[in-house]
C-alpha cells in the first residue's frame, strides 16, 4: 500500500480535516474538582501551545504532522524541548515510527499500562519517561490498548485497491491506450504473404484525417475485430468510487467536500459552498 498520505483520495479527505481544524484556535481544559473540564488559559501547557513550533517548521506544520500520524496509524507524539534552566520552551513532533511504549512483560493490575518510551535516533536508542511524552491517541486497538487505532489502518485494502486502479489507468495511458483492432487472415490461402504492416498501414490511411470515418478496401480476406476488455467495460470509473466512498466513510469528510468522483453519484447539497 505504501504510506497512507500517498493516496490522493485518502489525502482529499485528510485536507479538509486540515483546513477545518486550522480554523478553531486550540484551548486547554482542565478537570475541577467536580470532574468538570473547564478551559484553563493559565494552564502551564498554554504558552507551549501559543509558542507551538520549532526552527525548522511552523505552527501549521506541526499541527498537519501530528494529524496525519494522528488520523492513520493513530498515535501522534510531542515531546519537549528545554532551556539551559531547565524551563520547557518548545515541544517537538516525534514520528509514530521512532517511538514505542515499553510495558510489562508480565502485566500484574498494580502495574501501569506504559512503564516507559523508547524513542530511536539513527542507531540510537534511549528510554524517556512517561512523564516527558506526550502521547495523542485515537482510540485504542483491541490487542495493544496503549496504542492508538488508527482510521487509516482500517483502510489500507480500499487504499490498495484504489492504487492499484490509479496503475492500470496510468498503464493505458503509458501504453497508448487498449488494442484498436486486431487483424488476421481470414483462411490458409489468405495467409499466404499477409503481411501486417502494410494492412495495418492501408487501413489507417484509409480511415484517418480526412478520410477519417470512411470505408476500407483490402485485396484479400481477413477478419478484423475489436477486443471486448476495455476500460469501459471494465468501468474503472466505478471500481474507484467504491473505495472512494469508504474513505470518505471512516474519515467522516462527506463525497463532495473532498471533492471525489464518488460525490457526484451521491450529492446531498446543490454545490460544494453549502457542503
């Protein structure tokens, strides 16, 4: 399947998470003692969200880093960056795929579910505290509760299927397109001398520029005839709303606001603006 974010359907849906999500400013809320969430702008993570960044990419980077590893595999990581006081000034996204929780080996009830994180670096390895990560997990998979469950990972056949239709069209395309016509001769007799290049020569002489839509003549018999698998007969189109439709489903992003194929079969709104 490869990475999910190579997938242009899945990538529709995944943009206007995006672009929606850039549209609330974030807030931090806190329980009271009630159990009551309330937000907390003097919470002690809030300047980390108002400074939320690094040198190398911005505030908007950052957030479309974390989603996209929030919303496929489903664990997205930060963690912080200090001064030389000691003072957390920064936090900084970590890929999904160079941090693991560490657990028990033989979990008892007292013991807690994550003891520790691994985060890799090249050939290096190092243990970080639970208290030091910040974990953003979507859900929690049925084998691994500590681990998020991805929307993505529920998709990778539709995505595979949805490539592999993306290769055959562009296959086509490389190749010039399916077989026109295939000649061949049409007894023992007429295939004595056939010789390929020159019918095929005659007839698109015969039947191209300005003579396009004529008759063609030939000197011998043969038969001629049109293979039956076709990209229309094959209606690639609709193999690729199928999958289509089930990004769209798991993603919660409706057909037309991706602006798929498969939103012009199952319009709700006149047009995209009061989607």
């Amino acid at each position: 399947v490869g990475p999910l974010h190579h997938n242009s359907a899945y990538m529709a849906c995944l943009t206007s998470i995006l672009d929606a999500w850039f549209e609330a400013p974030p807030c931090i809320k806190e329980k009271d003692a009630k159990g009551i969430l309330n937000i907390n702008p003097d919470a002690e993570l809030a300047p980390l969200f108002e400074n939320l960044g690094h040198d190398d990419y911005d505030y908007t980077d950052l957030w479309s880093m974390v989603l996209i590893d929030y919303f496929g595999p489903g664990d997205a990581y930060w963690l912080p960056v200090y001064d030389k006081t000691g003072f957390p000034r920064e936090l900084r996204f970590v890929p999904q795929y160079r941090i693991k929780p560490i657990v028990p080996r033989n979990p008892t009830p007292e013991d807690p579910p994550v003891l520790a994180y691994e985060y890799s670096v090249g050939n290096q390895s190092y243990e970080i505290p639970v208290e030091e990560v910040i974990h953003i997990q979507y859900g929690a998979a049925p084998e691994a509760p500590f681990l998020g469950l991805g929307r993505g990972l529920t998709l990778l056949r539709d995505i595979f299927t949805d490539n592999e239709a993306t290769l055959y069209s562009s296959s086509i395309l490389r190749n010039m397109g399916m077989i026109g016509k295939i000649i061949t001769p049409k007894d023992k007799d007429s295939a004595m001398g056939f010789d390929d290049k020159v019918i095929t020569e005659t007839l698109r002489a015969q039947t191209s520029g300005e003579k396009r839509g004529s008759s063609a003549a030939f000197n011998r018999p043969i038969d001629i005839w049109e293979p039956k698998v076709t990209p229309e007969t094959m209606a690639i189109d609709k193999i690729r709303q199928y999958p289509e439709s089930r990004v769209c489903a798991v993603t919660g992003v409706p057909q037309q606001v991706a602006g798929l194929l498969v939103g012009n079969t199952s319009k709700t709104f006149n047009n995209y603006q009061e989607a």
